[in-house]
C-alpha cells in the first residue's frame, strides 16, 4: 500500500510540476499578427470562389484544373465599396493576385481578379473582374496536360 501510494504522490508531482513549464513554454512562442490571421481567415473562405474562377479560365487550356493554395494569393487591395468615414457599410471589393500551379507545384501562369462580398448577393460573394496576366511554360513531362491549340496561348 505504501508503495502504492508513493507512486501516486510522485505521478502527482511529476504532474503538477510540468503544468507550469507548459503555461511558461506557450507564452514564449511568438504570437502572430492579427492581421496576418485575419487575411489568412478571409483567404480561406473566399477560396472556393477564387478556385472556380481559376478552373473557368484554364479548363479550356488544361486537361486538369490548376490548384490554388492560400499561401500562392497576394491581397493587392481590399475596400469598403460603399461606406467611409462613420459608415461601416458591408459591401467589400478584394482584389488578389493568384498563382495557380499543376502537381508538385509547377505553376502555369499569374492571374489577378477582384472579388465582392456583400450581403446583396445571393451567395455573399461575386467575381467581379478576371485577368490572366501571365503564362508560364510547362515542363515537357506535364506539356500532355495541355489541350490542342492551348500551346499557342
């Protein structure tokens, strides 16, 4: 029993002692910038959006749709359409620049579209512009993946 019970007094203290440790090992971890935080949020759910417009473009290009990661969007601007100082209208206008790429990450071009969010709009969210800006070659192992007549491009 006794036996018993030390063990248990020094499971206990094991416990107890490592709990400050952990609190102490959280607060040294840097914490990272709301604004980083929030734009990756906002990123995330406007990607279902931004992968439609990007599978728009290249389906008649690309045997396979091109992926978008949120790490490979850039905000280049975000606005309150209708609203200023006082105002805090809800009607935004986002626009990015995305980087869509193929497998391992091979990109196939650069493109920039402008998206709004409203409550206006059935779904929230509307593409409002898309421009392809650039191009970029395929590899020869992945020049299959393009359509006939899309190497011209």
């Amino acid at each position: 029993m006794k036996s018993q019970l030390r063990s248990a007094v020094l499971l206990l203290s094991v416990f107890l002692s490592s709990c400050p440790a952990a609190a102490a090992a959280e607060e040294l971890q840097p914490k990272e910038p709301k604004l980083q935080l929030y734009q990756d949020m906002m990123l995330e759910l406007l990607l279902p959006e931004i992968q439609n417009a990007v599978n728009d473009y290249y389906q008649n290009l690309l045997t396979a749709n091109p992926l978008v990661y949120p790490y490979e969007i850039e905000i280049l601007q975000a606005t309150r359409v209708n609203g200023g100082p006082g105002d805090r209208g809800f009607h935004f206008s986002v626009t990015l620049e995305v980087s869509p790429v193929l497998g391992p990450h091979i990109g196939v071009g650069k493109d920039r579209m402008t998206i709004e969010i409203s409550p206006l709009f059935p779904d929230r969210v509307k593409l409002a512009a898309f421009r392809h800006l650039q191009t970029y070659e395929l590899p020869p192992n992945y020049q299959h993946m393009l359509k006939v007549g899309a190497e011209n491009r």
